[in-house]
C-alpha cells in the first residue's frame, strides 16, 4: 500500500486551483483521469467561464510513455532504446520460451509467455528483479530466471526496452533530459503504488517538480449516507433491480439526465458483462422498435467500462474469415454468416441474392469450405449471375493467392498483403460505418500497424502464422467504443477507486466474490510476494486490499445499495452467503421493482380478447388442378399438422440444409433408390434374376453403382473423393446385393414401373408423384413397393392421419385400385432387410400376413372397405388442405414436432402454454 506520508497531502478542494495553475495530476487509471477531467469542466461552468485551459490530467503511464516520447523525438538529448509494445514483448517471450529445452515440452506457450511477462513486470514494479537469485528457487523460478537472461541480453544487444524497464530508465535520465518538466504533479486517487513508482516521484522531487498527495474527498461520510444491504433470489433478478433502480434514480432528475452520477459496481463485470447489457438495454429501451431494423439508435444512458475483446466484433470476425477464406477451409456457419455480412463489397446491392444464395449453397456444401469450393458453388448457383459482385471478388482473391502470395515474407509485407486483400472483398463494405463500427476499424488499422512492428523482434513468418499472429493480438486486445457521457456507470472494482456518484449500487457481494480470491504469479517466490505484500500474492494482501476498496464504497455517494445473490448460477444453484466484509450493515427485506410495459398498460385499460385464426384463403381451384409443388408429401405434412403444411406448401417456407460430413441417410437412400431402378430396368422379372449367374449380377450391379456414384460425385466432389468414393461403392455394392437375396425369395413377378412419374388426383387436389416400383404378380394383381433404408411400421399408414400416406395414396389412385393387391415397404438396412406391407392376401411377399390378420385393419371386412376407408380419409386431408385450414394442431405432441423446421413460425411451445393457461382461467 502506499503510504502517503513520504509526500505533502492536499485537500481535495485545492486541485482544481492547482489544476488551473497549470499542474500536472496523475491517476492510477484512465476512467478516474477521464472523470476528473469531466468534473473540472463542470467546476468551470458552474463558475460560468466562457474559456479555459485545459486540464492536464493522465494516467500515471502515460505520464511515463509521454515523457519517454519527448525525449526521443522532440528533443532527443539523451540516446534512449527502442520501447516495445506489448506485443513485440508477446512474440520475444514466446519465442525465447519456444526455443528452450524446458519449452519443447510445454502445449500452451502464449499462456506461459503472457504469465512470464506478467512475473517480468511484477518483479521490476516492486524491485524484486535483484532478489531472485537470493531464494532457493523451484522449478518454475528456474526456468523464468533462465528466460528473463536471455530476455535481458536480447534485448540490451538490440537496444530495446520495455514497459516494465521504462520507468526505471527514465527516473535514471530524468535530470538529463531536455523536455519540458513539470512544477507540480498531484497523484489522485492512488490506493497502492508500487515501489518503481515511489523512486520515480522522489526522483521528480528532488529535480524541482513539487509532488503532492490529494485524495478523492470523503462528501458522504458514512454517518451521513444511506446504506442499505439486500439479498436477492439470483443474480439475474440482482440486475434487473439494480436496472430499474438506476432508471428510477435518472427519472426523478428534472432538468438532465447527465446531472445526476449513477455508478454500478461489479466484481465480476467479465462474467455478467452481456447479462448486464441484455438486461440494462430492456429497462433502459423498453420500446420493442428500437430492436427492428433500420430503427434508429439511440444512445443508452448506460456505460459499461469493461470492453469486449476485439475479435468479438463483428467487423473484425468479417476481416478474419476473409484471411482465413485465402489459404485454408472455413467453417461454412462462418462462411454464412459472411456471405449476409454488410461489410462487404455489393452488400447493400445484392443483399437478397445473397440471402438466397446462402440458402441454395448449403445443400451442396460441406461443413468445411474452401475458396476454391466456394467459388465453384457460387458460379453454379443461377450461372453466377444472381451475385457478379461477389463472384468477381472471389474471382480476384484466387489470382491473387496464386500470383501475389508469398510463402514467408516479413510482417511489413503480409501486413501490406492483409490490406489488399480486405479490398479486393470491399471491406468495409458500401454503406456508411456507425460511430462504434468506425471506432472498431480504427482500432483494427493500429492493430495491423502493430502486426508491422514485429519486424522488430522476428523478421520472417508465413501466412498462415501471420494470421494466427494477428488473431491472437485481436483476442487479446479490449476495446470499448467511446460513447457521449452518460448518467449511469457500469465499472468493476478497480475502476470504482476514486470515482464519486450520487447513488451507488455494488452487486454480487456474496461470500465466493467478495473479497477477491489471491492470485500469486508462479514465476515469482510465493514468499517473496507475501513479504513484499503484493496486493494478490497471498490472501492477507488480497482481503486487506478488499477491505480497503470496500471502505471506499461507504463513503463514494449518499446514496449506497450492497446486493448479493443468494443462490448461484451453477447448475446445482447452490446457497450463498453474504460476504463478511459487509455483514456488519444491516440486512433489510429486499424491494422487489417492476417496471410498467407498454403491454401491461394495455391489458390495465381494456379487456383482452381472445381470437382464433386458423384458417387461411382456400387454394386456388386452377391451381390444384395444374398441381402443387411437394407432391405427396402435401398429404404427408398435412395429416402431421395442417400449419406445417400451409406453411410449406402454400407459404413455400422450408428449413435450412445443413452441411454435412460425407453423405447424409437422405443422400444415400437416394442412391438405392437409383440403383435399384437401373437394376430392376435391366432384370426386369423375377425369372432373370434367378436365372443370371453371381459373376453376371455382381458384374451389373458393379457397373451401376458406380455410375451412380459418379453422378453424385458432381454434386458432392469432397464427400466422395478419392477412397471415399470407393468406399461407398462398396457399401452400395454389398447393400442391394443382400437385398437382392430377400427379392430371390420371392414368387414369380414383373417389374412394370420403376421411378415413373404419375399425377394423382386425391378430391380437387392434383399432386405430383413419383412411383418406386410395381410389381405385377403371375395372377395380374400389382404390389406397390416404396423403397426404406430405415424400420418402417404397417401403423404408419393406417388411420385418418397417416405417419406414411403415399402407399395408401398409390393404391387408391385411379385406375390402380381395382388391380392393386398390397403396398409394401421395402426395408434395405443391414441386418433388418425385408418387407412390411399390407396386402390383400397373406404370402403375397415373403413373411407378409393378409390384412385381416393385422390388428389396425380387423374392423374391415373387405380388401375393398380397407382401400374405401384410405380413400375417404385422404379425401378429407386433401379437402382440408384445399380449404385452408391452417390449424396447429401436431397429431402427437411433442413427437410430431420434434424434427419440424416451423417451431419458430408456429411457436407451437408458446401456443401450448398459452392453452395450459386458458384452460385453467375457465376452470
């Protein structure tokens, strides 16, 4: 801790006088410099000055890089190293650790590096850099001082330093040093100083420059101020109320919501930072328009200090995949979500197209894409001509990896080479940046500029590892957009220090959070950090620390709120306790808020009605005559849930493919089903299939599945190169050739429609089929056969919804059902092959009972009643269908839904708890 005696103390009330007597003040943080500066601004208008100075207030390292920049370009008196930035420290300490024995052995070198340079910095803060070498060292000191030499000696042989040295070197070269020097500085708000700091303030001291202590006044002492205690269910409702209690405290301000300071304090702002923006922007925004697009956004009352890294943004996830997209394969979730983004070249012109485009593509994808794939899929799509912006930008991204990519060059050429390449593909994209998207490309350009520097410490890379580099600079990059000031603060705890509000909310004071957990560096002696009272090194210093900040809280506003959950958020929900750092203030019951919605005002002013639309315009007569798309499935999706068949079939809606491994059950069962209509064209009785010898059949079927699978090749080249596609034939081979077996079983029969297509008219609905296979048997009666590659059950085509109607729909089609005699499912799976079927007779097909020995059909007497019955029953659905009902109404829920792409259109989960609902208002 630092103790404030070495230098003279001031009271809070002189530092804007001394502010305006031009004196420098440090902070230990930019938000405290930035509200000190903001609170100086507003001491002058109050005074009603019309012009000032401005203050003179920065962090404390930026006081240290300012002067270090001064003296090497301004004035440059005085030969000063090269300074590092973070990320040349990052590559020089990955590389000296990849390089050693100790790091062969090691899986995650840029962990270890950023902890040895954590240790690097510490050991150099606190003057612990020389005592090393005085404790018996582990392991791990071992292996650290090892690396640190050769840290050293680099970087002395380049003449180069770095932030945890810099101090050190200009507190050395202060009094050499042509700049100008400062008269006074006021330290602000600092609760530990390390002892680097103390030489450099002394040092200052001694060459003239006045130092001085000023604390953050105490408005509010804790007798004066009101605090309060509660504990919440979860941490969910802590910040909702905390929400609508800042929103409450904004309202009740008559003349500007910037005159009121409200600050949100939270230890564990990484963990809650989106819950607390979901949550904030619902009570702040209410208003479900401002979520649509093209609404105007409005600037939320709300700030949270912590940002998000900056490869989280989606400017910058665009950026990357279009760098990966160049030399490797994307995941196609990505390459989607690239396709619709706007930060493309002909993203606001072909918008739809490429919404489209996306959809269409996908079918033939695989999950992994690469740009030469995506470039073939894309020209396929409608001849290209739907996107040329997007084709021709593809188009020049493959020239230039053929002609203009290096495969190692320096990081100045690939960065240069990532630039070119970003406007190749147009980005930013046609439309105007927002502020926040202008701030983040920004931040992106210093990045690439920073790429560049690493020249400095490693002078040859790939591609491939350059963009690995300059990802992992982007995950470890925070950036925050900068926003107009607003009233409510949302900051974590070491930001709170010095901070003054009119109203104070610190959440998440459970017994687990608070006080912090100690972290000690495991390159640093552990008795070392605890003698020297690191704040994290043991968890004396850890809670000492905590108390310290907990201090500082009671007397920050006049206004003061202490939360916790009382259970976690794990999975078991387990009991919290309130921390003990607060539990001498007394627990008081808990206020439940709530905020008024725009609905809740509605349902208060009048009496909801309830209304049922279910039915839609009936389907054109014209147009069921000339047919539908979707063919029987109409029926199919109809008897499942009629909304699922408007919205398909009338709507035209459909779920998006999505892209798979090698072949899915759909793909392959497409291929039987090929190879058996090729098959059975050539046989076509069951006389040649008995008669041909194994060679010839064997022959035959070879040839077949391998044109068969050259013709899906072409639509799925990746899935079925090379041995894949051998493989597969082999698999199809063996497939229809123990299927082969269960037809050979079979009496005499003709084969006379294989794949043909037929219209059948089901009432006044026309539809579209496609016929597997009939089979005529020795006495002229057809068997219907429809092709399965999975278990198939007779239920599924029994009933007045039936799972399966096309059999049925076969058999009653005209001028089929005086001759038909059974239907049959064709089971083709390993081990499991044969037929289920419904039949006029028994042994019409091997194994096969006749209808009036299944328990379904026992109430029919005829095989003439059984087909009257299907008729009527799928008369009814194509009627339904005809007339518009667009109930939803799942013949078994949730089975029936479970696979459905319409969940989302339907919302058949809000529908059911709604009905729940109702039935149990009426009783």
């Amino acid at each position: 801790m630092f103790d404030s005696s070495q230098f003279p103390q001031i009271p809070f009330d002189e530092v804007s006088k001394r502010i305006n007597a031009d004196s420098l003040v440090v902070t230990p943080n930019r938000r405290l410099a930035l509200a000190l500066n903001e609170k100086f601004n507003q001491d002058q208008i109050k005074q009603k000055k019309t012009a000032w100075y401005s203050a003179d207030i920065l962090p404390f390292s930026s006081l240290i890089e300012r002067i270090y920049l001064e003296s090497l370009y301004v004035k440059p008196v005085v030969a000063l190293p090269l300074l590092l930035s973070v990320y040349q420290e990052q590559v020089l300490w990955e590389s000296i650790i990849l390089s050693s024995e100790a790091g062969k052995a090691l899986l995650r070198i840029s962990q270890t590096a950023h902890l040895v340079s954590e240790a690097w910095h510490l050991a150099h803060a606190w003057r612990l850099i020389h005592r090393l070498g005085d404790i018996v060292p582990n392991e791990d000191i071992r292996e650290f001082l090892s690396w640190a030499e050769t840290y050293q000696n680099i970087t002395t042989l380049t003449r180069q330093t770095d932030q945890a040295r810099i101090c050190d070197l200009i507190t050395e070269q202060y009094e050499f040093l042509d700049i100008k020097k400062p008269s006074q500085i006021i330290c602000y708000g600092f609760d530990v100083i390390t002892p680097q700091q103390i030489l450099f303030l002394k040092k200052l001291n001694n060459c003239g420059c006045e130092v001085v202590i000023a604390n953050p006044a105490i408005q509010w002492p804790q007798s004066l101020a009101t605090i309060q205690r509660f504990e919440y269910t979860n941490s969910q409702e802590e910040i909702y109320q905390a929400a609508i209690w800042a929103r409450s405290k904004i309202e009740t301000v008559s003349n500007s919501v910037n005159s009121v300071r409200v600050g949100i304090v939270v230890p564990a702002l990484m963990k809650y930072r989106n819950t607390l923006i979901r949550i904030f922007k619902e009570v702040m925004h209410p208003d479900i328009r401002l979520a649509l697009p093209g609404a105007k956004r409005n600037i939320a009352p709300f700030n949270v200090s912590l940002g998000l890294a900056l490869i989280n943004y989606p400017l910058i996830d665009i950026a990357f995949v279009s760098l990966a997209l160049l030399d490797q394969k994307v995941e196609f979730n990505r390459i989607s979500y690239w396709l619709r983004s706007p930060f493309l070249a002909g993203s606001e012109n072909e918008m739809s197209q490429r919404v489209l485009l996306d959809a269409q593509i996908r079918r033939f994808s695989e999950p992994e894409i690469s740009l030469e794939r995506l470039f073939i899929l894309v020209s396929r799509a409608s001849g290209g001509k739907e996107c040329p912006i997007l084709l021709q930008c593809l188009s020049v991204l493959r020239i230039f990896r053929q002609t203009r990519l290096p495969e190692s060059a320096s990081h100045t050429v690939f960065a240069r080479i990532i630039a070119e390449v970003l406007q190749i593909l147009g980005f930013p994209g046609e439309r105007g940046l927002d502020s926040s998207e202008f701030q983040t490309l920004k931040k992106w350009q210093m990045l690439v500029a920073n790429f560049a520097a690493l020249d400095q410490v490693n002078a040859k890379t790939s591609y491939p590892e350059a963009v690995s580099r300059l990802r992992q600079m982007a995950a470890n990059t925070l950036f925050q957009p900068e926003t107009p000031n607003v009233p409510v603060q949302i900051i974590d705890v070491f930001e709170a220090t010095g901070m003054e509000f009119d109203h104070l909310w610190v959440m998440g004071l459970s017994d687990e959070q608070w006080p912090l957990r100690s972290h000690p560096n495991p390159f640093l002696p552990l008795e070392l950090q605890r003698k020297e009272k690191l704040p994290w090194g043991s968890t004396l210093e850890s809670s000492a620390y905590c108390q310290r900040l907990t201090r500082n809280w009671l007397s920050s506003a006049k206004d003061i709120i202490l939360s916790y959950p009382r259970y976690s958020n794990d999975r078991d929900g387990h009991e919290l306790k309130s921390s003990p750092l607060i539990r001498s203030i007394p627990l008081r019951e808990a206020v439940i808020l709530d905020m008024e919605q725009h609905h809740e005002r509605i349902i208060q002013s009048c009496e909801m009605e309830y209304i049922v639309d279910c039915e839609s315009s009936p389907l054109d007569k014209e147009m069921a005559k000339q047919g539908i798309k979707g063919g029987t499935s109409i029926i199919k999706d109809y008897a499942a849930c009629p909304f699922r068949a408007w919205a398909k079939h009338r709507l035209s809606i459909t779920g998006l493919d999505a892209p798979h491994t090698g072949l899915n059950a759909a793909e392959r069962g497409l291929l039987v089903h090929q190879v058996l209509a090729q098959l059975w064209q050539q046989l076509k009785t069951k006389e040649a299939l008995d008669d041909i010898s194994d060679h010839n059949l064997e022959r035959i079927l070879e040839g077949i599945t391998n044109s068969v699978i050259l013709q899906m090749e072409q639509y799925k080249p990746i899935a079925l190169s090379g041995r894949f596609a051998q493989i597969e034939q082999r698999r199809l081979f063996r497939l229809v050739l123990e299927w082969l077996d269960e037809e050979k079983k079979r009496s005499s029969f003709r084969m006379i429609a294989a794949e043909e297509k037929c219209l059948i008219q089901i009432g006044d609905l026309i539809l579209n089929a496609r016929l597997d296979r009939i089979d005529e048997l020795e006495d002229g009666q057809w068997i219907v056969i429809d092709y399965k590659t999975s278990r198939k059950s007779i239920q599924s085509m029994i009933g007045e919804r039936p799972d399966e109607p096309q059999l049925p729909l076969y058999l009653v089609m005209a001028g089929m059902k005086q001759q038909a005699a059974g239907a049959a499912f064709a089971v083709i799976k390993r081990g499991e092959m044969g037929f289920m079927a419904v039949a006029r007779e028994a042994d019409l097909l091997p194994g096969i009972k006749a209808f009036s020995q299944l328990e379904k059909c026992t109430r029919f007497n005829t095989w003439e009643e059984l087909i009257e019955a299907w008729r009527q029953s799928l008369t009814n659905l194509a009627t339904g269908f005809c007339n518009g009902d667009a109930r939803v109404s799942p013949k078994n829920f949730p089975v029936t839904c479970k696979f459905c792409d319409m969940q989302l259109f339907c919302r058949i989960h809000e529908r059911i708890d709604d009905s729940i609902e109702l039935s149990k208002e009426n009783g």
